[in-house]
C-alpha cells in the first residue's frame, strides 16, 4: 500500500472518530435522488379527468451489488486470568455487572437507573449513581449502605485487572 494510501486511511479514521464535517458524507441536493416517484403527477391529473387512468410505469432497478459475506472465525472463550492467590483478574466493567447482579437481588432495587463505577486498583471499590425518579431517598441509602460488605465479599474472589 502506498503511503498516500496510508495517510488518507488515517485521516478518514481520524475524521470519523471526532466526528469530522458530517455534511462532506452527504450528497448535495442537485445530486440527492428524487423522494417521490416521477409520475405520481400524471397519475393524480389522469385519475381527475374524463379519461380512464392509464398504467402507472413500472421501473425497474437492478438490485444493489453487496459484496460477499466474509467468513468470520470463531475464537476460543479466552480462559480468565487469576492471581497466585486464586483470584479472578477481571476487567471493570465486569465487576461493576458482577456488584449489579448482587444488588439486584435486593427487594426494592430498580430495574434501570443504576450506574455502578469501579474504580481503584489493589484495593478496588464501586460507587452506586441512580438517575432521577428511579428509586426514594431511602431506598438510595439502604442500598448504597449494603455496597460496602457487598465489595469486601467481592474482593476476595475477584481482583481489578489493568
């Protein structure tokens, strides 16, 4: 590949990512394709005569060229990594789905709301967020007062891996 080749793949990526000039993607309106049919007029102004509608026109396009579907293989489950002391190394993201699952099991606990951040590193630790109008102040409390013991059970099985 050509080093033009490169700098314009970078480029695009780049664009993409922060988000770049939306509209270059967008094809002018001279060039943008019609949003109703060509001879809907003809059919309105023949249906409102004396005459008898003619046929519409039927037009036919030829199907989109799709590329072929690429072959995607299938990786073997990664085996989780642990500490020599038997812990489970796992990322944030799944402790926070592992103390969220825990809590769950509590009466009272919202169905959606919650945000659980993990944060910390040898000794992890989580924080309960809840939107607006999804649980009472009191039910707020009670559960981020049971977050404590939750985390200590938690750390002694699974460790933040970085």
């Amino acid at each position: 590949m050509s080093e033009d080749g490169k700098d314009a793949g970078l480029v695009a990526m780049i664009t993409s990512i922060l988000g770049g000039n939306k509209r270059a993607d967008t094809p002018p309106l001279a060039e943008a394709p019609p949003t109703a049919p060509a001879n809907e007029p003809e059919a309105v102004e023949a249906a409102a005569g004396d005459a008898a509608p003619a046929e519409p026109e039927i037009r036919s396009e030829p199907p989109p060229v799709t590329a072929p579907a690429e072959t995607k293989t299938v990786e073997p489950p990664a085996k989780i990594a642990t500490t020599p002391d038997g812990r489970k190394l796992l990322p944030a993201e799944a402790i926070a789905d592992l103390v969220l699952g825990e809590l769950r099991k509590m009466d009272g606990f919202p169905a959606s709301g919650v945000s659980v951040t993990v944060y910390g590193y040898r000794n992890w630790n989580a924080m309960l967020t809840f939107a607006p109008f999804s649980t009472s102040f009191q039910n707020a409390t009670r559960f981020r007062q049971a977050l404590p013991d939750l985390v200590f059970k938690l750390r002694r099985f699974v460790e933040l891996e970085i």
